[in-house]
C-alpha cells in the first residue's frame, strides 16, 4: 500500500448540462437532470462529495434548479460554473465551432457571458459559485482575468498533456502542471504564478508508465508527422508501450484509472480529479452510454474505482473548493 503523511484527495466533478451534446442554441433541454437524485444516492452510500459544475440552462429550469439545489446542497456537495458559451448570452458572436471555445472571444463578451452565467446561479442556489470549468475546456488568458473580476477562487479546466489546439482552435495545455497551481490574469494558463488569485485544480491526465516528462516526449514524438501517417500512436497504445490516460470512468476502464492514480501518486500528487458527464446518465444523450446496460456500467466503474483506491492508498473525498482549501 502507498503511504502518505496526510489523506490523498478524491475530488468528483461533473459537468452538470443540457441534454445536447451536440452544440445548440435551440431545442435546449435538461431531462438528464433528473437521473442526479439516483446520482447523489449513490454517492451519498460511497461517502463521494461531488462538485456540480453546472451551466446557465440548468440553472434558468426552475425544475433542474430544484434538482440540483437539493443534491448540490452544502451538505452534499458543491455548486460550481460551467460555461457554455455558444448557448450563454449575450449572444452576440456567429455560432461557428471556433466560437464555442471561450477562448476565442473578445475579452469583453467572455466577461459579460461569466457574469451572466454567474447571476444565474446565484439566483437559482442562492450563493455564489467559488469554482469554474470552462465547456470544452477552452480557457484562456483572457478567461482568467474575467473569473478574477466575477470574484471566482478555483478553476477545474486545465487537462495536463493535452492539446486541443487542431480542435476548434481550442487551448494546449501541453507543458501545464498535472499537480494543483496558480492562475494569474493575462497570462499562458500553463504558466504558474506563485501569487495568481486562481488556484487551478486540474482534472487528472497522465501516463501509464512514468515518469511523466519522459512518456510525453514519446507520445509527442509519436503524435508528428511523418510518424503519425504510420499509425505509431495507435501500435504503441496496443501494446502497452505508451498510452495518455484520464480519470474518466466514461473513456477508461476501471485498471486503467488505478494504474494512472498510482502514476500520479508516484509523482507526488495530492489530489485525483474524477469526472464525467451528466447526459451520460441517460442511455443514448451521450457517446458513452448508448443503452441503460452503460448507463449501469458507469455506476459499477465508478464504485469499482472508488473501492480500488482505498486498497491502493487512504484518501478522503472533497468538493473543488474544499479540495482548494485543503490544500492551498
């Protein structure tokens, strides 16, 4: 067994949305919403403190609202922001994919849709959100500064070793830290700032082999061209030689989570970030689910997983904001 002086962290965040996964202005709607309360019983039996990052369309559903205002309760859980951007006003921008990074707006709209989102949250759960989680992951510079303004603490967008920037010109976040850091305004999200106001938490990425740095050079190596017109990536993922994982129980498999928390553990992190969707709780309104058996699947994989890391290490779980706390 791993052992450490303090606890390890177990933070569980959802993406709490619309039904729609592809992206829409029109037709929104939020049924999954429902399945949280079988969710949070199921956490609530685990001990699991999840964190709801939750977007402007479940928040102005004064049904979803009564949802999550109960399972997101602070006895419970924790209330965060998710930004959907290509569906928050205003408004203003062309909906093109480009567009649905927040990223890649004017400085002055990605505020206004912050401020927008974060109103509507405090009216629907009646307190401010402290946390953040960007839709798609598409934080910027700009984005941080906007959080800093609308009086946010912690952010949950950065996904270590990954590069979106081939998706809809969306963030690298290539280089960034796999353990927690500060965000400055203005400033290369991947760069930490000892005095930045924003602790970023970020979700858990990695390898299944370490150290870290080493598997990433091969994996990049690997990524170029020419070597990727070879399928090189793919063999070598077959094989077991080198493959990116994530703590989500809706891509991996239950040995692949543990084999990248006891990655991460080896490098001295902290904290483990699960997450995972909520239209995922209804079979067919996300890739990952099309039947209810997946549905139950999902359940089952996170339950497995939550009793592995107990074999694995002594940890206790917390919510974003609680986690940011704890650790600073």
């Amino acid at each position: 067994m791993i052992t450490q002086r303090t606890p390890l962290l177990l933070i569980v965040s959802l993406d709490t949305e619309e039904d729609n996964w592809n992206r829409s202005r029109k037709g929104v709607t939020v049924r999954n919403i429902r399945e949280l309360r079988r969710l949070a019983r199921f956490f609530d039996r685990l001990g699991v403190r999840p964190t709801y990052f939750t977007t402007y369309h479940v928040a102005i559903d004064p049904d979803a609202a009564a949802v999550v205002r109960d399972v997101g309760d602070e006895s419970r859980g924790e209330i965060g922001a998710h930004l959907h951007p290509w569906n928050t006003p205003p408004l203003t921008e062309e909906f093109v994919p480009r567009n649905s990074m927040v990223k890649n707006l004017p400085a002055d709209l990605q505020l206004a849709k912050i401020e927008t989102l974060t109103d509507a949250l405090e009216e629907a759960f009646g307190r401010r959100p402290r946390a953040f989680r960007a839709g798609r992951y598409g934080i910027g510079p700009d984005t941080v500064a906007a959080l800093v303004a609308c009086g946010y603490r912690v952010d949950s967008s950065v996904s270590p070793f990954v590069n979106l920037q081939e998706v809809d010109d969306g963030p690298t976040f290539v280089g960034a830290p796999f353990k927690r850091y500060r965000l400055a305004p203005y400033r290369d999200v991947r760069e930490p700032d000892p005095d930045g106001p924003v602790l970023e938490m970020p979700l858990s990425y990695g390898f299944n082999r370490g150290p870290f740095p080493v598997w990433h050079r091969v994996q990049r190596v690997l990524e170029a061209a020419p070597l990727r017109w070879l399928r090189l990536p793919g063999l070598a993922s077959r094989v077991g030689l080198s493959r990116r994982l994530s703590l989500n129980p809706e891509y991996e498999s239950v040995a692949d989570m543990l084999t990248l928390s006891a990655r991460l553990l080896d490098h001295g992190v902290r904290q483990l970030h699960m997450s995972c969707h909520t239209p995922s709780l209804i079979p067919g309104l996300s890739p990952f689910t099309p039947t209810a058996a997946d549905v139950e699947r999902l359940y089952a994989s996170i339950e497995e997983y939550v009793e592995g890391l107990a074999r694995l290490t002594p940890f206790k779980f917390a919510t974003v904001s609680e986690a940011a706390e704890l650790l600073g």
